[in-house]
C-alpha cells in the first residue's frame, strides 16, 4: 500500500522544500494543499481518514507546514480535534522548518554544553517561528532564556506565549539594533541567532571571546551572515572562547531530524509530532551516533 502524506500549507503556494524532503524520506505520494486553514480543514482530514482501514491507516500521514507558525498551531489542533477513535492519522506539524530546525539548533548546542539547566541562553530576533521553538526548548530544558526582539509589544506577546507553551524561564529585551546586542548577552553561556537571512545581528566585538559564551550557534545561512565570525560551515568550530555552529552545521542535522520525523510518520497512525516529540526523536539520532566531548565551564 502507498505511504500517502497529506501536506496542509497555511501558506498559499505548499512549499516545495518540505514536499522534496517528504519524498527523500520516503513518502511514495505527497498531496499538497495550499491555503488551508483551521477552519476549512475538515474535510480534508475526513479524506484522509476515511479511505482506508483502521490497520492500514499507518499508511497515511498529515504534514502541517507554512510560513505561519501560529496558524500551523491552529490548524495541527483542528486536525487532531477532527479525529477520533482509532480512525486517525499521524500528524507533523514544522511551519517554516520551526520545530525541526529549533529542535536540531538546541540539541547542538545541548550536546555542547552538557546540559542547559541553570545556564543563561540569549535566543537573538527570537521572535520568529524558528526562535520561538528554540527559545521554548531551552526553557522547558531548564535554561534561563533571554529572547530579543526590535519591538516591545512584540517581545512581551512572544515571550507571554512562549511560557504559555512551554514554560520555564524566558523573559525578552528589546534589542533596536545590533549595536546594541552586547549589552544583552551579560554572562550567557548560549547565544543562538534566529534572525532572518541574509541579516547580520550579532557583530564580532559584541561576542568574541566575552568569557562566559561557551557555545554559538547562526541559523542564518543567506550573507552577510547572523553572527559575524561564524563560518555557515562550523559544526562544533573553535571560535574565541566558544564553540560556533553555522546554519550548515545545524542544517544537516536538521535534515537528519525532518526526515526521521517524516519516517516516523507512516510507523503507526497516532503520532503527534511537535515541538517535544521531535525533540525526543533527535535525541534519539544523537545517541545512535557517538558524540564529541561537551566544553568544560570557563575555569
Ligand atoms: N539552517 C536551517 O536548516 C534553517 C531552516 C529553517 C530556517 N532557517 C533560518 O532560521 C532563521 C530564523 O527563521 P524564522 O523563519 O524564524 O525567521 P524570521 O521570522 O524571518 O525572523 C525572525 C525575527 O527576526 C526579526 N527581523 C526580521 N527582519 C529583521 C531585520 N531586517 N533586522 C533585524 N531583525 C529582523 C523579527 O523580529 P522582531 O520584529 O521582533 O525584531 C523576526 O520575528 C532564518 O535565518 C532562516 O533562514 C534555517
């Protein structure tokens, strides 16, 4: 039987990216609708529902994606609210690459550090879909999370959701340009940047060897990129005092983590695939292959 995934786009063109990688992760047939949202989505999901047996029903699989993180979060619980019993599917949801890249970012810089618990992270323009997962992550992960953002009432709305969500520690700073950033990151040990592509936000002066940053991490991969300094290639690179990672280097383990998700999908039909499942799938990547040491504190 085919392994048909059913690709809801809240945006109006379904992206490419995530139907390419649905095929490379093994899907034999991706059925993509653009423009979906939570409240016309019934009928789809009846469609997927209803077509085949309850023992077969492993073999289809929804993927919830979308420039619109918040939308995506409307629609994944649209979807799970239209199913019941046992006639259900295996849903992902990954707006804008959010989750899986979030998910790859932190366990990079976890796998660096030892453990994030009790350690302050700077999450630098942690507003968008990507940021906002990360910035989650670290908290419920035990880190003392600070998000930065050009705007007050945007910070605070983020920052509000993000404890929502998932909570822990998180508070946000308003960060107006990046002259300014240095002020922010203190004695932070992480620095992740989510700021878009092709935007530089962290200069060099601002981090470089500053003592207590023991891990970088840029998702930026469009130059000039996030942080200066950073190669987009780094993958655990020394850099001044920290350990740096480019967008690259957390990119390939983000395609690792997006395709056994996709995988995953099709193994039976009541997975729910979010921000902590998939943080559990990565986990489980990273411990099928064995790792480099973790930085010792700044003695
Ligand atoms: N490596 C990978 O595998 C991978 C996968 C997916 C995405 N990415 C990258 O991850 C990064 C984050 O993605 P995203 O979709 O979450 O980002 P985004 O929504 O485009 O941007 C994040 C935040 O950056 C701030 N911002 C926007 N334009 C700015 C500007 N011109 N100057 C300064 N700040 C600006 C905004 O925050 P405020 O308005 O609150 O300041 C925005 O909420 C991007 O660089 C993306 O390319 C990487």
């Amino acid at each position: 039987m085919k392994k048909l995934l059913v690709h809801l786009d809240t945006s109006s063109a379904p992206s490419v990216f995530d139907r390419v990688v649905a095929y490379d992760a093994g899907a034999d047939e991706v059925l993509s609708y653009g423009g979906v949202t939570a409240d016309s989505v019934r009928d789809l999901v009846h469609g997927a529902m209803f077509t085949r047996g309850p023992k077969d029903l492993h073999n289809t699989a929804i993927f919830i994606g979308g420039a619109d993180m918040t939308a995506g979060e409307r629609l994944l619980a649209a979807v799970q609210k239209t199913m019941f019993g046992p006639l259900r599917v295996s849903v992902m949801l990954d707006s804008n690459g959010s989750n899986t890249t979030a998910v790859a970012a932190v366990a990079k810089l976890a796998q660096t550090i030892g453990n994030v618990k009790g350690k302050r992270a700077v999450v630098v323009a942690g507003t968008g879909p990507v940021g906002t997962r990360a910035a989650g992550l670290l908290a419920r992960d035990g880190a003392l999370v600070t998000i930065t953002s050009r705007h007050s009432d945007e910070a605070k709305h983020v920052c509000d959701a993000i404890k929502a969500r998932f909570g822990g520690d998180v508070d946000a700073t308003v960060v107006p340009d990046p002259s300014r950033v240095a002020d922010t990151l203190g004695n932070a040990e992480l620095l992740l940047n989510a700021g878009p592509a092709g935007v530089q936000l962290v200069p060099r002066d601002a981090w470089m060897n500053r003592h207590s940053l023991r891990v970088v991490a840029d998702l930026n991969a469009v130059p000039p990129l996030g942080i200066e300094g950073v190669d987009v290639t780094d993958a655990g690179t020394d850099r001044g005092n920290a350990k740096a990672f480019g967008a690259l280097g957390v990119g390939n383990f983000k395609m690792k983590v997006h395709k056994r998700c996709i995988a995953k999908l099709f193994e039976r039909n009541d997975l729910v695939l979010d921000a902590e499942s998939i943080s559990d799938i990565a986990r489980e990547l990273v411990q099928s292959v064995p790792q480099a040491s973790s930085v010792p504190p700044p003695g």
